[in-house]
C-alpha cells in the first residue's frame, strides 16, 4: 500500500493494482456455448509448462503463453479475440469491486480468530488462561457443543469481495491503478476487478 495527497489537501490510503494488459483469447456466444461470456487471459507463463491444448488456444487468439484465464460472464466491454484490455476501461473516481483470496494464517487462536477478549484479569486462582475460549458446552443438556460455535482453527485463505472501493488515479501509460483503501490477498496476488 502507499498514500497519496489529493487536489483537496487529503491524504488518501491506495493500493497499486496493475490492471493489465489482458488479452481476449475466446468469446463465446448464445448460439455457440449457450451463454455469453469473454475470456481473458493475463500474466506470462513458460511455454514448456503450458498444456499443448491451452498452447492452441492461445494460438488462435494471436498472443503468447499466459499464467491466468479468467472468463467474464455478461460482459458489457465490446472487444474481439487477440485485443487487449488495458486499464484505460477504468475511470478516476468510479467505484470497483475487488475480489481475491485473503492471506492465509495457519491455525489461530480464539482471540485472534473471533476477537475474544480472554479471561482478562489473572486473578481468582487462574492459571494461564489469559487467551483461553472458556467452556463450550453444557453437561446433562444438551451434552455436546452446538454446530457454528467459535473455537480456534484455520484462519485466512478465504476469498472474498470488497465492494465499494474507489479509483482513485489511472497510470494508462504502465497499466496501473490506485484503489482507496486495502484489497484482499499478499503482496503480488491475482485479485479480478469489477466496475
């Protein structure tokens, strides 16, 4: 992330999103694949470990090996195979959607994981039980623990949505995008972009 100063004075928070070039390898159709949908590809990929067929595919649509497919139904962007998209689709100040697969945490606790608060004070005879999730279930009834209850486990690795997030500059010239505020995923992750 970094920060840029608006026209106003403002100091706004921004994630720097390259936003292309994507390529338009397959449009599909009603009449031919029973829907209408644009598929794009993005990034480079070696041709030794890129399968023979998506090696054709690519092929037809006049442009290298690529590591990422991605397929965009109801697209309204009207482009035909082996163009590109670039992020001049973007204009300053629309709003995105920014969709991708958070950071992965491993196993964590209760008050990391759901925002317990802990035992708090040791006092009371309590021993080590600052981070601890307390009881979880009742003994004669209902003698088990309900389905949903919090209890430590994996965390992260979830792919989600942000909504609302606003374009705050366009870099036409490298492909870049400054987006208020934080996206999903580590630093270099492939996140889809949504206007």
């Amino acid at each position: 992330m970094t920060s840029i100063f608006e026209p106003n004075g403002k100091q706004t928070a921004c994630t720097i999103i390259e936003a292309g070039p994507c390529v338009v390898t397959q449009k599909k159709t009603v009449d031919t694949d029973g829907y209408d949908a644009l598929q794009i590809a993005f990034g480079e990929a070696k041709e030794k470990n890129t399968p023979k067929a998506l090696l054709n595919h690519f092929a037809k649509a006049n442009t290298s090996p690529k590591a990422i497919v991605k397929e965009l139904r109801n697209c309204s962007i009207d482009k035909q195979v082996g163009e590109s998209l670039t992020c001049e689709i973007f204009t300053e100040g629309e709003k995105v959607s920014v969709i991708g697969t958070t950071k992965g945490k491993g196993f964590q606790g209760v008050v990391k994981r759901h925002g317990f608060s802990g035992v708090g004070e040791s006092s009371h005879g309590q021993h080590d039980r600052q981070r601890a999730p307390g009881s979880v279930g009742g003994s004669s009834y209902p003698s088990r623990v309900f389905k949903g209850m919090r209890m430590a486990g994996r965390m992260g690795g979830d792919r989600v949505k942000v909504k609302a997030l606003r374009v705050v500059k366009v870099f036409p010239d490298q492909n870049y995008i400054l987006v208020s505020g934080s996206v999903p995923g580590h630093n270099g992750a492939i996140v889809l972009i949504q206007n």
